[in-house]
C-alpha cells in the first residue's frame, strides 16, 4: 500500500458529524439520525438508495424530511464518506467507507461488492503514470452479474 492509498475504513457516527463540523456544517438532530443509520449500514456493508434510507428512518424518526435525507447523504459524498454508485440504468446506490473505493456491482440487482483483496495501488499508479496521469484518487468499479443474477436455474425473463 503506498502513501497515497488509504485502507478501507468505516466512519462511525461520532466521526460523520465530526466531519460535517470541521468542513462547516452544523450538528443537528436529523444529521445525528442519519449518520447513526449511515454507521449501521457500513458496518454490515449494506448499500441502500436515498429512499430506502429515508424510508428506514421515516420508522423511527417520522419527523425527518425526505429533502433533509437527500440534502445529509450528499454533503457525506463531497466530504467522501460515503461513495455514489450510479448505475447504467441510472439508479443511484450508496456504500458507506472511505478508502479504497473499489466494487463489484451487479447490472441486475444492483448489489455492490467491494473488492476484496484490492486491486494493488501500485499497479494503478503504474497505470496512471504509464498514460501520463497525475492522480489525485480513483475509483473502480467491474460492473456484472452477482451469483444470484447468474444463476442457471433463473429464466432469463425472471433475471
């Protein structure tokens, strides 16, 4: 792993808000809220649309607007704890982390994977260098079909 590259780390809570004060955001109850269900789903690598977040969290908080919800989850992407993975069909799903930003993504049922090993940071770095880059991140993602979407006992028209 070189300088550059970060492990992959799931932000807590308490460090999402953090995050949102250090960049000049102000820590309220619906932020709060929302970065608890953001550490859940990191923590068990649960990707989600906005809407079924703000639909989870709708349960147990009805009082958190729908716009607020959209509004929190992308100030967490600008300030990269959370990644947007948008789709050729353009469905958006989110992953909760910071680091290596790599993915397996399934065109079918949308299930994003992250890759594990990564790919090694010294091979994209040669990459970049090999066509000229100077970079600053990057981002994989292989886009297929999961072993549910791929299987043959599914028809085609039920994929």
């Amino acid at each position: 792993m070189n300088s550059n590259e970060k492990k992959r780390e799931i932000p807590s809570a308490r460090t999402m808000l953090e995050t949102l004060n250090r960049a000049g955001f102000r820590h309220t109850w619906p932020r709060q809220i929302i970065a608890e269900h953001l550490a859940y789903l990191g923590k068990y690598s649960i990707s989600f649309t906005i809407e079924e977040l703000w639909h989870a969290i709708c349960k147990a908080h009805p009082g958190i607007g729908r716009t607020t919800t959209f509004r929190t989850i992308d100030l967490f992407v600008k300030l990269g704890l959370v990644d947007r993975v948008v789709f050729a069909d353009g469905t958006e799903r989110y992953h909760v982390g910071t680091g290596t930003h790599q993915y397996l993504t399934c065109e079918v049922c949308h299930k994003i994977v992250e890759l594990s090993p990564s790919l090694a940071p010294d091979l994209l770095a040669c990459l970049a260098q090999q066509s000229g880059f100077i970079t600053s991140g990057h981002r994989v993602e292989i886009f297929g079909r999961c072993p549910d979407c791929s299987s043959p006992q599914l028809k085609c028209w039920e994929r």
